[in-house]
C-alpha cells in the first residue's frame, strides 16, 4: 500500500476565524511542510514549527505516523503548491500555492494541474493507492468547490465548534468575485476548482483519475474535502469505484450528512474509531474534544490497521508526540502552533 501526501497552500487560510492551522499567519505557511516532515521523519527536520494546539493536541500527521512506526507503508509526497520548503522528499508537478478564493482566480490553471497529476496517477505502479492531503484552509475551498458544483455542502471543520456560516459567507463573497452562482459549474468541475478552489484539490483529483484509468484501487483519505475531491471526480466523467475512509471524530460530527455526501457521490466509506476515549492522554482527550479530527490520511491509515494493532497506534502516538514535546498530562507541551484544518 502506498500512501500519496499532496501538500499545498491558499491565501484562503488567512481569512480571520476560517482555519485553526496555525497561531500567526507566518506560522501557518509552515503547517503542510511540517507535516510532511512529521509523516517522513516522525517529527520536523527543516520546519520551524510543530503544529499543536495550545491545548496539546498535534497534527494528524502525528496520529499518521504513528500508523506507520506499527504497520509500515509506504509514502509518496507531493508538492501541491507549497509556501515553505521541506525536509521530506518531494514529486514536483509544478504546483503554485493558491490565493485567496475571494480572488477572480483562485487556483490559476487548474487544468494543467490535473493533467500533470493524472500523468503521475498513471504512472504508478501499485494496485491500491490511498490519497490524503494538507491544506490549510482546505474545507472551506471544499464548501466553495461542493457549492460551485451544486452538490451538498456541508463541511466539518478542525475546531470543537465548526464556524460554517462564516465559511458560508466567504463562499457567497467568492462566488460573487467569480460571476458565479450555485451549480454555476455543474459538469465544469475544473473551472469550479479554479474559481473557488485549492490548488490541492486538482492534484488529488488528478492523482486519483490517472491511477483510477491505470486500474489501481483508489482510497481518498480524509472527511468532507476529500467528498468535494469524489464530487470533482464523479463531474468530470469518471465513474470508476471509489472509497473514502475518515475517522470517527469527523462522523460524529457530521452524522447522517456524511453518509449521505457519500452516497451523492457514489463512494463506499470506512469509518474507524482509534479508540482515543480509552486512553488518558492529553493529545487523545482533545481528539475526543472535537479538535483536529481529520487531516493527513489519518483515517485512510487508520482503517488499514487490523483490530488487534490498535492499541499499539495509541502507544506509538504517545512516542510520537513525546518527540514533538507534547507531555501526557497536558503540563509542559510546547504549543508552537494549532494544528492544521480549516
């Protein structure tokens, strides 16, 4: 199994109140990067930053990698329009970082995006692939994309209370700036991306698409953004089986909405439960609190842990966060950064 990380920026995270991926906005360029570098590395080498809230609860790359120190897999970053650099080996597809969706153009060429990304998907050798990303600001460009589409619109955020009529508001202004209204782009799923979208999302579309056309099993690791990445795919014309895999935290805050987004777009969808509220842990009590809850292929990697190795993933993601200095009791953690979401 391999899993493909891409990794990207929009100036849409800067908007005040839209994303919990970062205490200051020179932070928040840092988070994918950092990310990245957590994913690879089990914690971050070139960054500046660890992202933790001041709460104590890390990145779901944390939760990620600790998936991958029990089970091994895996990983294939891409850079899908990152601000700051990174330690972690990358695939360049010339992706530029987008801008804020309240722009005439959010994501510039997105089209030529998906086709170098389909490209890539073809090109890979696996049978299964699962595709995550990490995107600051990314469920309010999927409320701008699932809009523009015409599709249902609910998204879930990274903090306890999801502030989803402010990101309504700013995909009213977004449209607006775009001469577009609701299901403007019905069909259209590329010009939609590039009006009110992330440059993240073409490159996960096109990944899928590419690797999809070669016959290999796609998996879209994440919650609500990867059912706006589903509702792309299905608009252009692809009707292959797909499957998204998400966490828990994300269905119990979505409820019967998340079934139903999926069934809208035709995805089979695996749920796993981590098994947080087991465990008295500082990082695992604010994953049950509603923070963070998806993000970095965290319930894609999640669901491919067999029931038995469970409780080795909460004992690796006590390590992992011992590394990134997160102490147990929430005490001495060093909250250098909320984590990342929208």
């Amino acid at each position: 199994m391999r899993v493909v990380l891409p990794a990207g920026t929009t100036e849409t995270a800067l908007i005040d109140g839209i994303s919990a991926a970062g205490a200051a906005p020179e932070l928040m360029e840092h988070t994918p990067s950092a990310d990245v570098e957590i994913l690879a590395y089990g914690e971050p080498v070139m960054s500046p930053v660890t992202p933790v809230s001041p709460n104590g609860c890390p990145t779901p790359a944390a939760v990620t990698r600790a998936v991958r120190e029990v089970i091994d897999f895996d990983v294939a970053v891409v850079d899908a329009g990152l601000t700051q650099s990174t330690a972690a080996p990358t695939v360049d597809l010339g992706v530029e970082p987008g801008t804020d969706v309240r722009e005439a153009v959010a994501v510039p060429s997105a089209d030529a995006v998906f086709d170098r990304a389909y490209d890539y998907g073809v090109s890979l050798p696996d049978d299964e692939l699962l595709i995550g990303e990490t995107v600051p600001g990314g469920t309010t460009t999927a409320l701008g994309v699932l809009t523009a589409l015409g599709e249902p619109t609910a998204v879930s955020s990274s903090l306890p209370e999801n502030p989803i009529e402010r990101k309504r508001r700013v995909v009213d202004e977004a449209l607006a700036a775009s001469d577009l209204e609701p299901g403007d782009c019905e069909g259209r799923p590329l010009a939609a991306i590039e009006a009110v979208g992330d440059p993240v999302q073409p490159t996960v579309a096109g990944i899928a698409a590419g690797a999809l056309e070669a016959g290999t099993a796609v998996t879209l690791a994440g919650g609500t953004q990867m059912i706006a990445v589903a509702a792309v795919l299905r608009h252009a014309g692809i009707d292959a089986p797909l499957s998204i895999a998400t966490t828990s935290f994300v269905a119990d805050e979505q409820g019967d909405r998340l079934e139903a987004a999926c069934e809208q777009v035709g995805c089979d969808l695996t749920v796993t439960d981590p098994g947080f509220d087991g465990r008295d842990h500082v990082a695992m009590e604010r994953y049950c609190a509603g923070e963070a809850k998806e993000g970095v292929a965290m319930g894609g990697a999640l669901s491919l842990v067999p029931d038995d190795e469970m409780a080795a993933v909460r004992d690796r993601l006590e390590a992992v966060c011992a590394r990134l200095g997160i102490d147990g009791s929430g005490e001495e953690r060093q909250a250098t950064e909320e984590p990342r979401g929208a």
